[in-house]
C-alpha cells in the first residue's frame, strides 16, 4: 500500500491529456508538464492514427484515391476532395462545366457550415454545456440529410469526380437548401443569444489563449486560427479557385487573438457561407455537369503541381508531382489542423490547464487531418 | 463597485435568457426516431454495398468483364467466370459461339470503402447499390458477401 503523492514545492509531474485508443477516432495525446494547475511545458504526441494517406496516393491511380480524400477530415470532407479535384484537373488540363463547378461551390459551402456546426457544439461541449451541441447537431443533420439525398453518403462523400460530379442535383436538393437558408440564419440568432452572450462562456474565452499574429506565421496557421489574429487570408481570396471571384462574400477577422475571436470568426463565417449558397443557388446555370471530352485514363504531363483551397479549417494544400504514368509519383498533402496544432505546444506554457483546453477547442482540431 | 453589481445583474440576466431558449425548445416536436422500431427509408442514391442486377429471366447482367475489380481502390471485389458455347441463329444458320458466364462474385465488404466506383466503371449496368444499412455481426465472415448467392435467394 502506498500512501498518498506528496509533491513538494517547486516540484513538477507530467500529466497525459487524451485517449490513446488507436479505435477511437480523435486520437490525440498531449504530454503536459504541470506545476499544481500550470502548464510548464506541453507536448504533443502524434500518430496514432497514421494511415499512410501520402503513400497510397503514390501507389493507387489518380481515381482510386478519390476515397481517400474524404476521410482525412469527416467533418468537411467535400473541401479536400474538392482540393484532389482542383489539382488533378489543372495538371491534366480538363475542363469543368460552369454548372458542375457551381453545384461544387454550393456543397462545399453547405459542408463548411455543418464542420462548423459541429464544431460549435463540441467547442461549448468542452467548455461544460451540453444543451448547445443538441441544437447544433439538429442543423446539421438537416444539411447531411440535404447531401446525403444527392451523394449518396453522409460524412464521406466521394462526391466529386475529375471534370465535374457524381451526380447533378435536382429542384428537391435546391427547395431544400432555399429553405435552410432562412432557418439557419434564425438558428444563428438563437446560438448567439444562449451561447455569445453566456457569462460563463465569455469569462471562459475573453482575453484567454493568447495567439498572436508571429506565433501564427511561424507555425503557419491558416483558417480561422489565423484570422483571429487579424491575419487577412483566405485562399478563396488571395488565390481564388473555381468560381469563388464572381460571388460576393466577406472574410472576417478580428484582432483580438483571443479564443473568443476565433470563435466569433467561426461563427461569421457560417453567415458569409449562407450568403454564398444564396448567391449560388440564384445564380446555377443550366448545362451538363460533366465535360464532353475527358481522358479516359488520367496521365497528367510530366510536371509539379500545387493546388490550395480554404477547407473548413484553414489552407489545405495538395502537391502532385507527375511522371507521366497514372500513378502520382508524390503525393503530398498540406493539412490545415497540422499546423494550427503545432503552435498549441508554445501557446499553452504558464496557462491553466482548463483555459488550455478551452484554447484547443478552439482550434478546432480533427485528429485523423493531422495524422493522415 | 457599480460595475461589479452591474455584471453580476448582466451575468444573471444572460443565464435567464439561455434558460428561456431551452425552454422554448423543450415544446418542439421531436426530431429523433426510436431506431430499432422505426427506421429512416434511404434514400434513392444512398450508397450501401454492392448487388448485383438481374436480367428478366433471373440471370446476372453481369459479363465478367472485370472492370469494377479494376476499379476498386482497396481491391475488396473477387470475380470468377467460365466460359460456355451456346448456340445462336445468324442469317438462318446456327452457329456456336463462346460466352462468359459469371461463376462466382465475393464482395470482402470488410475492406470496401463504399465510394461506388465499381458501380460507375460498369458499362452493362451490372450492379447497383443496396439500401440495406443495417449490417451488424461479431463475425468477419458475415461481411464475406457472395453476391451470386444473394441474388439466386432473391429470386427463389
């Protein structure tokens, strides 16, 4: 029998944060050094759910990895497919019909602002309120339900094919996402009058982890992380793709650079995101939504290519470089939630533990992005 | 001092309003459904796992051909053919010809990642997605799917 631990003072131990269960799917373990409540030094461990994404990019032909894609991040899968598709379709020069790159922007939009539902819900959830995260989900189920009636499956889609899409939409998917708009932009006002404006939750966030504007461009933060600190980047702005130049949307960015901010970001960008539908949806041409002359076999030229596209989480990047054959001869991906992470190790020192959780909420980390 | 009552009436008054939306809330109908007694109808382009399609007379479109094996990114679909001489009429004289006939069709439905690009690499309309979802066993070999088996029981 050995009796209580007796830390003397001055004396640190190390505290391990996380599930390590390769089943479980947010596999995240953080090795904290603690001082009673403070955070000394933070670590964390990676990998337990690596599978290889990058390799088996090299070893399966350019459609074979389609699947892939969607399930680095199941939250908002549609944005890095939608990357795949970008990046292949430049390096072998097809061509998309305005429709099929319409219908794109439409679902990828819809895709973010259920990642960021989901992400409200669990971020108040870590924080200590379960109530908001019933609601979230609730909308959120109305835009899988939505997706799942066009592509078949609800998280990862596989929706987007080298050219055009899978499947058009009908006027059942356009009644649909009309009538969300509205009910969406209510739900927005009902999160902000029982989560914003909650006295808990803003003594929780306000002026808490810290993030500036350097700390974000060493590590190389991108998305909501970064336009928190009042970083103005967006890729669908500074490097716009598709047909993101003939909407007309707002990025936000705050100051601030506290957890507050990012999740004022977050939830402005859902608003800019239903704007875009709407501006979609008004604007959908008619046409066909694959191109009439596509390769059969995709064998881009020999050749590098890079394409980035602003996923849910920030700048997701993705790196082919061709040898002329079908399989890519490298295959790299640029995971947004990678380097957001990286810069919660320095973030986090001389923090309590509790506003350090409170600050990777905010982040908004997916596990298996970061560990591919 | 003001300003420390004054938040503390403005905290209150915050946690009254949160409380008067979950409240509201709580006279909504119900958005859940009971799963084991009712279930939820997929809908028409739900992708569960492959079937197989059948001509009029009950035999499988299918032609062997082999291309969603191809196709298929984690290489979960096995296919087995013999080839069968038939005879046919052509410009009133018979004639004997060769044929594929499928034997077998394994789907290892274990290692598949549902994202249909067996049922698009088809170019006979051979197969099509099943709307069953609700798929549960303690045993590997349950998911060993043999379609040909399957389709046969469907007809029988």
């Amino acid at each position: 029998m050995s009796g209580p631990i007796h830390i003397q003072p001055g004396e640190t131990f190390i505290l391990n944060v996380g599930p390590q269960h390769p089943a479980t799917h947010g596999v995240l373990r953080v090795k904290m050094e603690m001082d009673g409540e403070y955070i000394v030094k933070a670590e964390t461990v990676l990998g337990y759910i690596h599978r290889m994404h990058e390799l088996m990019g090299e070893n399966r032909t350019y459609p074979q990895v389609l699947p892939n894609l969607s399930r680095l991040d199941y939250l908002g899968a549609l944005g890095y497919t939608h990357g795949h598709v970008l990046a292949v379709e430049r390096a072998s020069g097809i061509e998309v019909p305005e429709r099929a790159e319409y219908i794109r922007v439409i679902t990828v939009e819809l895709n973010r602002v259920a990642s960021h539902l989901f992400w409200f819900g669990a971020f108040v959830m870590d924080l200590g309120g379960f109530t908001p995260l019933m609601y979230a989900i609730e909308d959120r189920e109305y835009i899988l339900d939505m997706l799942e009636a066009v592509t078949g499956s609800r998280l990862t889609y596989c929706y987007y094919r080298f050219g055009g899409l899978y499947n058009d939409i009908d006027d059942e998917f356009i009644d649909r996402a009309r009538a969300f708009i509205p009910r969406m932009r209510k739900s927005l006002k009902k999160y902000d009058a029982l989560v914003t404006g909650n006295i808990i939750f803003r003594k929780r966030l306000e002026g808490i982890g810290p993030i500036s504007a350097e700390m974000c461009r060493k590590y190389g933060a991108t998305g909501p992380v970064a336009r928190g600190s009042g970083i103005n980047f967006d890729v669908r702005k500074n490097e716009p793709y598709s047909v993101y130049p003939e909407f007309d949307f707002d990025v936000p960015v705050y100051d601030e650079c506290d957890s507050l901010a990012r999740y004022y970001v977050r939830m402005e960008e859902m608003e800019q995101s239903l704007r875009i539908i709407e501006q979609g949806l008004d604007k959908l041409p008619e046409g066909p939504i694959m191109p009439k002359k596509k390769p059969k076999l995709i064998k881009p030229p020999v050749g590098d290519y890079y394409q980035a596209v602003e996923t849910a989480r920030g700048s997701f990047g993705i790196r082919i470089v061709s040898d002329g054959t079908k399989n890519a001869y490298r295959f790299k991906l640029r995971s947004p939630t990678y380097s957001n992470m990286s810069l919660f190790d320095e973030a986090c020192e001389g923090m309590m533990i509790m506003d350090a959780l409170a600050l990777m909420g905010s982040l908004d980390l997916v596990i298996p992005e970061i560990d591919r | 001092m003001g300003a420390y009552f004054s938040e503390i009436f403005r905290g209150l008054q915050s946690l009254a309003i949160g409380l008067g939306i979950t409240f509201k809330e709580f006279f909504k109908p119900v958005v859940t459904v009971p799963y084991p007694y009712e279930t939820i109808k997929m809908s028409e382009r739900f992708r569960g796992h492959i079937e197989l399609i059948e001509n009029e007379d009950g035999t499988p479109k299918c032609v062997a051909c082999g291309m969603c094996q191809r196709a298929c990114p984690s290489g979960c679909i096995s296919l087995a053919s013999k080839s069968v001489k038939y005879e046919v009429e052509v410009k009133g004289e018979m004639k004997t010809k060769k044929k594929k006939v499928l034997t077998t069709y394994d789907l290892n439905f274990t290692t598949c990642s549902l994202c249909g690009q067996c049922v698009e690499s088809c170019n006979f309309d051979a197969i099509t997605f099943s709307k069953e979802y609700n798929l549960a066993s303690d045993r590997k070999e349950d998911f060993h799917f043999d379609l040909l088996n399957r389709l046969e029981e469907r007809n029988s």
